[in-house]
C-alpha cells in the first residue's frame, strides 16, 4: 500500500497570460528546487480546462511523511494559495508513480460517511482493470482528505487521465463489471463534482 501523503493547494493567479508565465518560470527556477531540498516531490502543476476558474491551478507535493508543503516555498509574484487539503493515497499512486504526460487530467471530489470508505476504496480497485482496459484513460491516484467536509462526512479525490474529453464521454459507458462497481460505489457516495484540467510541462 502506498505510505506518502500528498499536499493539494489550489492556486489563485492575477489574470492574463502574464501571471502563468511568471508561475511556471518561477516553479522551474525557485519552487521545485525548493520542494525537493525540503525532501518533497512535485507530481504536478495542473492548469484548467472545464469547472476550473480561468486564473486558477493545483499544486500537488508528495511527502515521504505527512503532507506539510511550507508556504514559503510557493511565495510567488502574484499567486496565493487559495486551499489546501492533506490528502492521503489509498490503492493508488505508488509511492513512484508520477502523472503521464498528455491528455486531460480530471479530478473528481467525493463526499461519502466515514464508514463507506474502506468499501468504496475497494469498489473503484474493483472496477479499474476492466475500465480502464476499455478506453485511453489511466487511474493515478485514490486519495482522502484529513479535512472532513462540513457535514461530518470523509473527503475522496480520485485524480485520472484521459486521451481527451471525448474519451471521458465515451467512458460514461463502461464494462458491465466497472458499470456494476461504480454502481455500487454511487451508492455510497453523498455529493460529486468533476473538474478537468491539463498538466503543465516544468521542463
């Protein structure tokens, strides 16, 4: 079982293409360096597509102990950090696993009791052979939040690739065995909402 844990920050840029270059020439120059002296792992830097804020950006930092990404390291020029969640993996990434480059990256947030956790952990591992044998698409992580949400309820971000949106559309039809897991898991699960986004290349 994968034993690091994740920081999740979202980022809140001034508008204009300006405030993207600034942040991905200081994340090459000054933040990565800083992450990794620090012993942390920058998995990647999302950029949005659809449901994100046009000015908006996720940071996610793997730790080999708790997720503690120090605020002083993402001090940039016109960035905050607007979020953060401490996320913890479940089946997936490994502790080596990193994002493949290409296509789309969405991350959807579940909300489901405490109690269903462990069940709709196993549902998705249940779920993901056939589904993802069956289209361009590649799970690479099941995470849960620290952070309850305000209802008491426990906090899951399931990060995936697709080649493309089409291939998500296409993939609202999946195998009878993934339809029947992820059938079961909707019955676990309170609120969900998607959102997708493209990896940015730090060179």
């Amino acid at each position: 079982m994968p034993t690091a844990a994740c920081d999740y920050l979202t980022l809140e840029l001034a508008p204009g293409r300006a405030a993207w270059e600034a942040l991905r020439a200081q994340m090459s120059s000054r933040v990565l360096p800083a992450i990794r002296a620090a012993g942390g792992d920058v998995l990647g830097l999302f950029s949005p597509q659809l449901g994100f804020a046009a000015n908006e950006a996720v940071l996610l930092v793997r730790w080999p102990y708790e997720a503690r990404t120090d605020p002083a390291v993402i001090d940039i020029q016109n960035v905050q950090v607007r979020s953060r969640d401490r996320l913890t993996a479940t089946l997936r990434p490994a502790d080596t696993d990193t994002p493949k480059p290409g296509g789309i990256y969405v991350h959807r947030w579940f909300t489901v009791a405490p109690a269903d956790v462990d069940t709709f952990v196993a549902l998705s591992g249940q779920a993901w052979p056939s589904f993802e044998g069956g289209f361009d698409t590649n799970i690479f992580g099941l995470f849960r939040a620290k952070d309850l949400a305000p209802n008491g309820a426990a906090r899951m971000l399931l990060l995936t690739r697709y080649a493309d949106h089409g291939v998500w559309e296409a993939s609202r039809q999946p195998s009878a065995t993934a339809r029947e897991a992820f059938g079961s898991r909707h019955e676990l699960t309170t609120s969900t909402i998607a959102r997708s986004s493209l990896l940015v290349s730090l060179g």
